[in-house]
C-alpha cells in the first residue's frame, strides 16, 4: 500500500473535516483514482448515514495511491485528529502513509514561513481496512430529485398605487 499526496487547498480539506465531525467522530476515507470519499456508514437503518466526494484535483496537486483494493485505499480515523493536522497547514502540505513502530498514520509535513521557518509534522492515526470489511461500504442510490417548477410572480404594493 502507497498513498502520497501534495495538499493544495488545506482550507477546503479542513472545512469537510469540521463539517462531517458535526455528525461523527470516526470517519471511513477511501482514496480512488478520481476522488476522496468521507464515509460515516449506518449502524442500523435508523441512523444517518453519509457519503461525501471530493475530486482528487480539488484538495491535490501531485496524488499516487496504490493498493491491493483496485487501486484505491480504506482507512478509518478519528476527525479531530485530522482537524488538528490541517489546522497546522498555512496553505500547502505533503501527505503520506507511513508506518510508526508498526503502526500506520498519515503523516502531513508543511512548512510555516516567518522569521525562521520551521517544518512542521504531524501524525494522525489510522486503522487500514481490509477488503471484506468495505464490503459494505457501497455509496447509497438515491432517487432522481423531484423538483417543481414554481414561478413566483411579486409585484411590490406601491406598484398600485
């Protein structure tokens, strides 16, 4: 498994982060070719459940990721942590699956500019999902939208006047 990338708009990532983190604490990222997916997956079917896309493009520069999974990488990670990594990012990072005394992380190193600059690392934690655990994992089907075509005509009352 690889996955390397340049972060180009830190402030879009970390506006997704802070958004689903309203609706959970733990969070499925699955990297394909074309997009970032941010799964929060139903418990029961009473529970929300969330799917949202990002086009690779929008949050990466340069982008490889290359695992068993067809090309595509699942791994599961607490919110707040990525929140503070991306919170450390002025406007551009590198970021790359590592491993750590055994243990992955996604490792975001970014430059802060000042006086001195200095090189900032951060490591979040994360658990990689093996193939028959995303097997559930499918982006729901939703019905086409029904949309009706209101015409509101308004005429300000001075206009009788």
């Amino acid at each position: 498994m690889k996955f390397q990338a340049r972060v180009i708009d830190a402030a879009l990532f970390l506006r997704v982060v802070q958004t689903i983190e309203k609706t959970a604490k733990e969070c499925v990222l699955h990297f394909t070719r074309t997009h970032v997916n941010f799964i929060i997956p139903s418990t029961s079917p009473d529970n929300v459940q969330l799917w949202s896309a990002v086009a690779v493009s929008r949050l990466f520069s340069t982008y490889e990721v290359e695992s068993l999974h067809d090309g595509a990488l699942w791994m599961e990670l607490t919110l707040g942590h990525m929140e503070r990594a991306l919170r450390s990012v002025e406007s551009e990072a590198d970021v790359k699956l590592i491993k750590k005394r055994g243990a992955p992380f996604l490792s975001f190193e970014t430059r802060i500019e000042g006086v001195q600059p200095i090189t900032v690392e951060q490591d979040v934690p994360v658990r990689l999902l093996a193939s028959s655990q995303t097997r559930s994992l499918v982006e729901p089907q939703l019905p086409d939208p029904e949309v009706d075509d209101v015409s509101l005509s308004f005429s300000p009352p001075w206009d009788s006047l």
